[in-house]
C-alpha cells in the first residue's frame, strides 16, 4: 500500500518522510520495518541513543489521530500492546511509554512513540525527561547495526503477523 501523491495544505504526501519511507517498504532495512501489517508500519527511532525505541505510524497519510480509519483504529491498541510486551521480552525494560505528539517540523504524520523505561533509568530521564534520548549527536545515537539486531529480536517476539 504505498502512498499516492496528494497535497496537504503546503505539504505533499511524497514530502512527508513517513509516507516516503513507506512507500519503500520492500526496499528498507530491517530498523524501518520491525513490524507491518495492512495499516501500520513500526520502525525504531533513527535519531536515539536508547535502544529499542519505536515508532508506530500508520501507512497512509494522516497528521491527527481524528483522521484515523475505524480499521486502522481497530489495529492501534493490539499493535501497542503487542510491541510493550516484545520491547520487555527483548529488552527487558520495566515498562512502556506511549506519546503521540506529531508536531516536529516535517514529522505531523501521526506517529506513536513506544519506548522501553528501563529498570534503572535515572529519575531525570524517566516521564518526559526521556525525550533527552532524542535528537543526539550521531555518534551518540544508537547504530544502524544495533537497530537492525534489535528489529530482527522484536519481530521474533512480536510472533506471526
């Protein structure tokens, strides 16, 4: 299902880097493709340095959770589930965070961040303090290599599509 040129206000679908990357979807890397079905596609998050940090995003266009179809609706909650509970298998994280925000310049596709509360996460990084991870300098960030490891693991614990 790769997504058709449209425009949206001052942006096109094919500007977006969601519906670009999904529209590749036989062509990524393990790390862009932890997950897929008919409606989502799960990828780790490219600029972290915490490991197994996700991102659910729907493979259509779409930039409010509002604009959500009822099936693509129907997918989020087991697709949520199904990830915490493969990031703690693999992980070993204590829980889960679950933020939607879509508000970063070229990123208003909707998109759910998944990510792993380790056991021993310090206090200013836990809560919203863990969007320090983001946005680090490349050589801080968790490797591609690391990425595509982690991946293959969650597929496996995420089971059959």
């Amino acid at each position: 299902m790769a997504p058709t040129i449209a425009s949206r206000g001052t942006v096109t679908v094919m500007d977006c880097f969601s519906c670009v990357r999904t529209a590749r979807i036989g062509t990524l890397p393990p790390r862009e493709v932890v997950g897929v079905d008919g409606h989502w596609r799960v990828a780790h998050a490219f600029d972290t340095s915490l490991p197994g940090w996700l991102v659910l995003v729907p493979r259509r266009h779409v930039t409010s959770v509002a604009e959500l179809t009822d099936a693509e609706a129907a997918g989020l909650g087991p697709w949520l589930v199904g990830l915490s509970r493969a990031l703690r298998a693999v992980t070993g994280c204590a829980k889960t965070y679950v933020v939607q925000l879509a508000e970063k310049e070229g990123f208003a596709h909707v998109h759910f961040h998944v990510v792993p509360r380790m056991p021993d996460l310090p206090p200013e990084r836990r809560g919203p303090g863990v969007f320090g991870f983001l946005g680090l300098p490349e050589d801080r960030r968790v490797s591609d290599e690391r990425q595509d490891a982690l991946a293959l693991a969650l597929r496996a614990a995420l089971g059959p599509a």
